[in-house]
C-alpha cells in the first residue's frame, strides 16, 4: 500500500517544527543569563538538563511501551502542545535558574514523545526505503535545531522573546499537523497490553544490538560539538581578530547536516544503510582528531570544514535509526526507537560535561574537541565486530 504523497512532507514540516524547541534556549542563553551571577558554565547545564528531559522522557516511554500501545500520532501532538508550553515559560518574568533548567528539562521530556515517535510513525507507512524517509526526517531535525540560531540572528540586540515565541507556536502547528493529516500508518502493529522485559529482548538480537552500540558512538560526538560550534567560531574570532557572525554560522554549520541526511537517505537505497553510517562515522572522526589543526587554516577553509565535519558528523544518523528499526520486531519498534535515543542521549550528557569542564579549566580550548573521536572510535569498533 503506498502512502498518500503529502505523508511524508507532512511528518517532516511537523518533525522540523516541533524539533526547534531543542536549541531555542540555547540560542539565547546571553539574554536569559545575563542577569545570574554563576560561578560555573551554565551553557553546559542548560543543553544538558534538555537532554535530561529528553533521557527520562524516552526511558517512561519506552518502559510503558506507550509509541507500540497508543496512537503515536496522538502521542506527538500531545508532546508537542506541552513541549510548547514548557518552552514558553521561559518568558516568566524574573525567572530564576531553578526555573529556567527546569523549563529546559520539560522541553526535553515532551521531546522525547516527537523525535522518536516522529520515527515511528515514518516507519508505519515505509516498509522499504525506510533509510530514505528516515534521512528527510532527521534531515528535518538538523535544520529545526539549527533554526533558533537563524531566527536569533535577525533578533539580535533586540527582543529574544521573538525566538521563544516563534519557535514554541511552530510546535503548535507541528502537533495540530500530525493530528490532522497523519493517521495511524498502515504497518502499525499495536500492543495490546504493557509488556516488561522488552528491553532486554531487544539487546538479544544481535542486529540490534550492533546498530544501537555505533548509534551510541555517534551521540557521544553529535550533540557535543554541535553545542560547541558557537564556541569554536567565538575561539576562532579570538585568535585571528575577526568578526565571524555566531548565529548566522551556527545555523549554516549546522544545518548543512540536512543536505547530508538527505543525500545519505537516497545513497541508502543502492549501497545500504550501514555502509552509509560506517563511512559516515569513519570521516567524522578524522575530523576529531584534526580539529585542532582547523583553527589555524584561512577563515574561509575553516567554515568549510566546520561544515563538512557538520555533514557528516549527522549523516550517519538517520541511518543507524533505520537499522534499529528494521532490527526490531514490528510491534516493539517504537521501543527499540525510543530506548536507544535514550541510552545515546544520556551519552550525550557525560560528553557535553565532559568537555564543559575541561574548558572551564584550561587556557587552550583547541586541543579539547579530539575527545570527541572516542564515540566513532567505539561505534566503528561495534559495526566491524
């Protein structure tokens, strides 16, 4: 049965929407901090407690089993209007930090009833090209992470209330989207009841067990440097006295990586998903250990490579989504989705925090991102096994 032909333009708008909540503080955190005399790095504690929402959020989901036993179109909308919601108290006036991480952490937590169910529910309507879906929707991710930084960018100096405001009421028409116009897909499988233990059925399969260890590797990398690239461009400006705009780059470097989703989705098709992530991982993590090196090339060679490293550094991605998908039985596929987002978020933490410490003690934060190549280093280790 072939899906109707806005299906997949619909999950995808929808995905990139709702997907625009996860950095939207970040990409404003001068003006919500400006007023917290903190003697630690906030940033880091800020994307962090998102990605703490996000890590408790998919473990309840996954536990309850709840993307396999309800309606994930439902589930998505849902998640959406609280994520929004969570997302706009961020605007209480006189917001205190306690307040502000656990806005964050909210966010986080809804999220995790959008991303991977967004995935589900792709995966209820492509049975084959499933690679191909998968790279558009995270495609969708990348720029909806990547847009506060765009937004900020025409916003700057002015009002950063513009930045929550727009991105919490697209979540609003991302959700009211999904319910409309995308039902239950035609290879939705439910559960019938609540089902313990599934998650250790799942690690038995040894198919899925390789696809969700190099998924892990390739958290370990994303999120870290993706946090960090306004870093790099500030490090960047600081050494060769130049003016690179941070939003505007953020942006750009970042979302590159949907082009690479989307390119690495169609070369799916001919070669497989896992030769896709394994070349995928493999470049990026030269570009770990060669990071150093990037800051001393001409300003233009340097926004390059960011935006080479960006491509790949994601690409690979929606890729190892799709080999989790396929590895999972049917009726327990948006588990599988949802339990190893939240395994590889929760990775993301220990490297976000990493890194963050280190930069708070050292006079040379160039020689920090290197770390980063441990994750392909481990997810390459996983797939050759």
């Amino acid at each position: 049965m072939k899906p109707k032909f806005y299906i997949l333009p619909v999950i995808i708008i929808s995905q990139f929407f709702c997907t625009s909540l996860w950095f939207a503080g970040n990409a404003v955190i001068d003006d919500l901090v400006r007023h917290f005399d903190t003697d630690f790095n906030i940033l880091g504690y800020l994307l962090s407690f998102v990605q703490f929402g996000f890590i408790i959020g998919t473990l309840t989901f996954a536990l309850l089993t709840l993307a396999d036993r309800f309606s994930p179109s439902r589930i998505f909308m849902i998640c959406a209007f609280l994520g929004a919601l969570c997302n706009l108290s961020l605007l209480i006036p006189n917001i205190t930090i306690f307040n502000l991480l656990t806005a964050r952490f909210g966010t986080g937590f809804f999220l995790a009833g959008i991303y991977p169910v967004g995935m589900k529910i792709a995966s209820d309507y492509y049975k084959d090209g499933l690679g191909k879906a998968l790279g558009f929707l995270v495609g969708a991710l990348v720029l909806g992470t990547a847009f506060p930084h765009f937004i900020n960018q025409f916003y700057q100096n002015q009002d950063f209330k513009a930045v929550i405001i727009a991105t919490s009421i697209l979540a609003l028409v991302g959700g009211i989207s999904i319910q409309v116009f995308v039902p239950d897909g035609p290879y939705r499988k439910a559960v019938p009841k609540l089902q313990l233990g599934v998650i250790t059925q799942l690690f038995d399969i040894l198919s899925f067990r390789k696809a969700s260890f190099g998924y892990f590797g390739h958290m370990w990398e994303l999120y870290t440097f993706w946090m960090f690239i306004p870093i790099m461009l500030k490090t960047y400006n600081s050494i060769h006295h130049v003016k690179i705009p941070i939003s505007l780059w953020s942006f750009i470097i970042i979302g590159t990586g949907a082009i690479s989703c989307i390119f690495g989705g169609l070369i799916s098709l001919k070669i497989g998903s896992k030769k896709v992530a394994y070349q995928s991982l493999l470049i990026s993590g030269i570009f770990c250990l060669a990071s150093p090196f990037l800051f001393f090339l001409s300003k233009d060679i340097f926004l390059g490579a960011l935006c080479i490293w960006a491509m790949f550094v994601i690409s690979d991605s929606p890729q190892f989504s799709t080999m989790v998908a396929v590895a999972a039985p049917p009726e327990l596929r948006g588990t599988g989705l949802t339990i190893t987002n939240c395994i590889g978020f929760a990775i993301t933490i220990a490297s976000i925090q990493l890194l963050s410490f280190l930069a708070d003690h050292t006079d040379n934060s160039i020689w920090l991102y290197p770390i980063l190549g441990l994750g392909p280093a481990f997810g390459l280790y996983a797939l050759r096994k």
